[in-house]
C-alpha cells in the first residue's frame, strides 16, 4: 500500500469541501468546478486522485450517505449550515467507504474542516453525528480500540 501524505490529503479534502460548497449552492457541474479549481487554485500540493474522488463519488452516492446520518439528525437536513452537511456527507463518505481510514482519522479530519470553515460552535454537532455514525459503521473497530 502506497504511503499517504497526510498534508496532501489534508489538502486534498479541504479543497473538496470548498468545490462541493460552491456545488451545492449553485449546483454547477462538478466537471466544470473541478476545472476551475484546478485553474484557479495552487493545486501542487494536493492530493488530486482524492480530491476528484471526494468531488464526483460523493455525490453520487449521495442518497446513500444521506440515509446513513439522517437518522441521527435533530432537525431536518435543509436546516443545516452548508458547511456542518458537507463535513458530516465528508466523514460519513469516509467512515463507509474508505475502511483503511480509521475512524477517529476520519472524524477529526471532519472536524478540523468544520472547525476552518464553519460556525464557531458547528464541529460540535459534526462530532455527535458522526460518532453516531462510526458506531453503526465502524462497531468492530470501535470494540477493537476500547473506545
């Protein structure tokens, strides 16, 4: 297995959360987005495979990752900041499809996002969903780690 720059990645999912911010709120094309990002930012230093898989897998299996954390929500999905549902669609896409990611990683990863570009007090709220959903999805690492 290929070793992982964990600043590139890093980097790589930050990017990610700022093109599928700007592509659900003005619903451009994800090709297009892409581009531009590739055209408008420094990109050297971002992990690219990641950051396109972020970018075109995550909405495409939008509505399974929807059905994974809605239950834990208290309010109804379009009550969310954008931000708050980008990080938690980020570390649900993660926790359910990148198991070699481990879970507390993918976590974190979300809430350092949201920490960077949301509401002062919205990592918070990730964290609950999230950890909700890394039970569901991560029980056996969970047990495996003590936690």
């Amino acid at each position: 297995m290929a070793k992982i720059n964990i600043t590139a990645r890093r980097n790589a999912r930050s990017m990610a959360l700022q093109a599928l911010y700007q592509w659900v709120l003005a619903g451009a094309d994800l090709s297009e987005i892409e581009q531009q990002f590739c055209e408008d930012f420094d990109m050297k230093k971002v992990e690219m495979p990641y950051f396109r898989e972020l970018l075109h897998e995550l909405p495409k299996h939008l509505a399974e990752i929807d059905a994974l954390y809605v239950p834990y929500l208290d309010r109804d999905i379009k009550m969310l900041n954008p931000i708050e549902l980008i990080t938690i669609r980020m570390g649900v896409f993660e926790l359910a499809k990148h198991p070699e990611i481990p879970y507390k990683v993918a976590i974190n990863e979300a809430l350092e996002l949201n920490k960077a570009f949301g509401a002062e007090e919205g990592y918070k709220y990730v964290n609950g969903v999230l950890d909700k959903v890394a039970r569901q999805l991560r029980s056996e690492e969970i047990k495996a780690a003590g936690a």
